[in-house]
C-alpha cells in the first residue's frame, strides 16, 4: 500500500478528531478555543479518551461552553456532568480544576485564550494550567494547529509513532506534505489511534 493510499484509508476510516467527537467546532474564537482547553484537561487524566470525550459533550450541554458560564457553575453541578459522561473515577478532582482553569482563563487571558497565540511558547503557557502536562499540551497543539498555522506542522511523539506504524513517515513536515492543511489535525489524530490502537493499524491495513 502505498504512502497515499495509507493516508486516504487513515482518514476515510480513523480521521475524526477528538475535539470533533466531543461536538466542538475548532475555529479562532474564544469559545470554541476554551471547549478545546476543556476537552484537553480531560483527556490529561488517566482515563480513555471516549469517556473524556462523553463527559465533555456532557459539561458543554450543561451549558459551560464559556470560561464564565463554567466559573458560575456550582462545583456540584460539574461534577454531576462530569458523572452523566462516566468521568466518575476524576470526577471530584476535576470540577476542581475545571473551576480553577475557568479562573485562570478569565483573570490571564480576559476569557480570550487567543492570547496563548502571541506566547512565545505556546506548549509552555499550557502547561500552567493545573492538571495539564506534556502531553496535554500537544493535545491542544494537534488539535488547534488548523486554525493557528503557526503551530503547524505539529506532530508530537505518540503521533509519530502510530505513523510509523502505518508505515508513514515519523517528520511533521513530511506527513504534512501527504495532506491539505486543512486536513493535517484529522491525519494526526488518526495516526494518535493508530498508536493506542493495534485494532486500527490492522483495519486500515485489511483496507
């Protein structure tokens, strides 16, 4: 199979990005920007990425789709959404964070996290943010790198791996010259499952 064919099964079956399952449209507006920092604290835990995509799509129906709508909610409430999305192993030490992240947005960043643009290190800013690390902040770097080119190409260590396992080059730039733009953020998601997942490595390669 070759290299185009790879990435063309890849996309077709494995290219949906988490931000995209968790019904966030990711766009250089702060709401959207916020969701994505929401979903990035909860996938940093040591839980599955499907549960931690549940329970985001339960905080956001709950309403907190904004640094203040999520700084109003009472601690109880997040944590009954939390628990709504199964995220009942980190429940209590999430809302927690989740409110103190709202704070932090609000107090550093105006509830605009547009300001981590003119960072002069991005990945170092998030991880000022409690409960995010490493690799949550290549999280919201893989996610965020379509509508803030300056982070593109970005492909971290997890994402480089599942491409070498697919047979795809490990280099940003070389997997970023295999796709439109537009479409790097779905590619390296799907090569982050290829990583996590044997079961996708061998369905796109029965494919």
């Amino acid at each position: 199979m070759t290299e185009t064919t790879t990435v063309e099964v890849l996309l077709r079956r494995h290219g949906t990005t988490y931000a995209a399952d968790a019904g966030i449209e990711i766009a250089d507006e702060p709401a959207s920007l916020w969701q994505l920092l929401v979903l990035t604290q909860l996938l940093s835990a040591r839980i599955s990425s499907e549960v931690a995509v549940a329970a985001a799509r339960e905080l956001f129906r709950a309403g907190y789709r904004t640094p203040r709508r999520m700084q109003a909610a009472p601690r109880r409430d997040r944590v009954s959404a939390l628990g709504r999305g199964h995220y009942r192993r980190y429940d209590e030490r999430t809302a927690t964070l989740l409110g103190e992240m709202a704070d932090r947005v609000i107090d550093e960043y105006g509830g605009d996290l547009r300001g981590l643009r003119e960072s002069g290190d991005i990945e170092r800013d998030l991880q000022e943010f409690k409960g995010i690390g490493p690799a949550g902040a290549a999280i919201f770097c893989r996610e965020v790198q379509g509508v803030w080119p300056e982070v593109a190409p970005y492909v971290d260590g997890l994402a480089a791996d599942g491409a070498e396992r697919l047979g795809l080059p490990r280099s940003a730039e070389r997997l970023a010259d295999l796709v439109p733009a537009a479409d790097l953020p779905r590619l390296v998601a799907a090569c982050v499952r290829a990583a996590r997942h044997e079961d996708v490595v061998e369905d796109v390669r029965r494919a």
